[in-house]
C-alpha cells in the first residue's frame, strides 16, 4: 500500500457518510408531497419502496418509544430552528448519523474515537439546533423594521389589524411570514392577538417584537392613531438596531480572537495526533498523562467562559 492510500481511503469514507445522510433525508422526507400520487396520475397505486417502509416502521417506533419522554429535538425546538421535521424523525437522524459517525471513527482511530464520535453525535445535534435557533432569530429582529412598516401601511390604508398581520404573513419573507401566519390562524381559532405576539415574542426572545404587541394592546385600551404609534416604536427599533450593529462592529476583534485562542491549542494537538502519534501517546498511556488533560481542558473551558463573558455585550 502507498501513501495515497489512507487519503482516498478517507475520502471514500467521508463520501459514503454524505450519501448516507442523504438518503436518510430524502427518505424521512418521503410522504409529505402537498398532492397525492393519485391525484397526479389517476390509476397509479402508490407503492412504497422497501427502504420507505423500513424508514416509516423505524419513525413510527421512535415515536411510540422514545418521542414521549424525551425532552431532545422536541417540537419547540425544531420550530424555533425552522426545521420541518417531526421530532421521531430528528431522533432517527440523530441516532443514524451517530452510528455511521461510530463506525468511521472506529475505522480510522479505534473503539475509542469511535465511541468519542457516537458521544459527541447528540450534542453537536443540540449545538446544530441551537446556532439554527439564533440565526432564525436574527434574522426575524432584522426584519422587523420592514414588518412595523407593512403593519403601518396597511392601517393607513384602512385595513383593520388582523387584516394587516396576514398581508404580512402573505409578503414579508421567512421567518417574519410562518410567525404572523402562526399569529394569524390562532387568532382565527379564538385566541387573543395579544397573547399570541407574547407567545410570539417569548419564543423568538424578540424584545422589539414585545414593544409591538404593547402597543397594540394600549391603542386597545386608550385608541389613538395606532399606525403613528407603530411608526414611533419602528423608528426607536430602527435605532436600537444601528447601536447594536456598531457594539457587534467593535467587539468582532474580540470575538475572533477568542475563536483562535480557543481553537489553537486543540487544533494543535490534533495536528501533533496525526504527525507525530507517538509523541501525543504519552497522554493515554500514564495516569499523569490523563490528568494533565483533564486540566487542560477543564481550564480551555473555563478561559472560553471568561472570553465569551468579554465579548458578550448586554444592553
């Protein structure tokens, strides 16, 4: 065997998890068609194919087994990260992901890293969730000066609230149009608009969007010219957001060099892992060895938590 062989060796590898995980998500993605087969072409019987079914009868044990009581990719979840998925669907993801994970970290480093590969597989799932969530929620505070414009221009145009808030739904761009048209079908179904846009705003962690749904409820209360209103709360956002994209232009110098502080001294030891194994194999091998990395990375945690306390500006 030459050189070359362990890298087309891993490519290989890496290939055959890419092709694995998507057909896992084209098939757990099989049977949600907005039209029937039957209504496309009249007379054709919609058979399955055998690895659908063997998805299906996996979701369906999932969700009678483990979706009950665990509180992993709960349906809160996946809908703050915008992900279309059910939660018995998300678990079977995970869980197929870690044992192809395993089972490549067992071929190229050993039980061990094969076992470091199943453990890390859950919490980089709730780390994936977690960055999906923030970005959602970005997103959705960067739109909102847009939206109390469209909300505005509708009441001056005669449309009554709820008139306005499904126009919104109906044009603004996700993630601001699923969360008005979520506000728009539980009002429809009976629920206050206000504690609808509380929800709303407790669940994007929305500030902003909680100054909106005050207003309504004092124009509710006292009257007045409720699209003047929303045009002062649009302009006091509009500010908010300038002084919070100046404290992120400042503070990115901090952020990136927590990121390399961070990220030098594990990406060196995995470098030294892979030039020199012998030299790094003096850590798995003594009790001394073991205790060192446990400080080191009980101290990498602790100078991670102080720079992200640095860096981290609330206001």
């Amino acid at each position: 065997m030459n050189t070359t062989d362990p890298i087309f060796f891993t490519v290989g590898v890496a290939l055959c998890f890419v092709s694995l995980a998507i057909l896992l998500l084209s098939t757990l993605g099989t049977g949600k068609s907005g039209i029937a087969l039957s209504r496309r072409r009249p007379g054709v019987i919609d058979e399955p194919s055998l690895l659908t079914r063997a998805a299906e009868s996996a979701v369906s044990f999932v969700d009678r087994n483990v979706s009950k009581n665990a509180r992993f990719g709960t349906r809160e979840s996946l809908e703050q990260a915008g992900l279309r998925l059910r939660q018995a669907d998300f678990i079977l993801l995970v869980c197929c992901v870690g044992v192809t994970t395993g089972v490549v970290g067992f071929i190229l480093g050993g039980i061990f890293i094969g076992l470091l590969f199943v453990v890390l597989t859950p919490f980089s799932a709730m780390l994936f969730l977690r960055i999906m969530t923030n970005r959602r929620r970005a997103k959705f505070d960067a739109q909102l000066g847009d939206t109390i414009q469209m909300l505005a221009g509708g009441l001056r145009a005669g449309h009554s609230l709820l008139r306005s808030v499904d126009a919104v739904s109906q044009e603004a761009d996700s993630p601001t149009s699923e969360e008005f048209a979520r506000l728009v079908n539980e009002t429809r179904l009976g629920r206050d608009l206000r504690d609808s846009m509380l929800d709303a705003a407790r669940r994007l962690k929305s500030e902003d969007f909680d100054w909106i749904g005050q207003a309504i409820e004092i124009h509710r209360e006292v009257g007045g010219n409720l699209a003047e209103v929303l045009d002062q709360v649009g302009e006091t956002i509009r500010e908010r957001s300038e002084i919070k994209g100046q404290v992120k232009s400042l503070s990115a110098e901090g952020k990136l060099s927590a990121y390399i502080l961070v990220a030098l001294p594990v990406g060196i030891f995995l470098y030294l892992s892979i030039a020199n194994p012998v030299y790094t194999g003096s850590f798995y091998t003594s009790v001394l060895g073991w205790i060192m990395m446990g400080f080191s990375v009980i101290l990498l945690a602790l100078g991670s938590f102080w720079l992200s306390r640095v860096v981290k500006i609330k206001f």
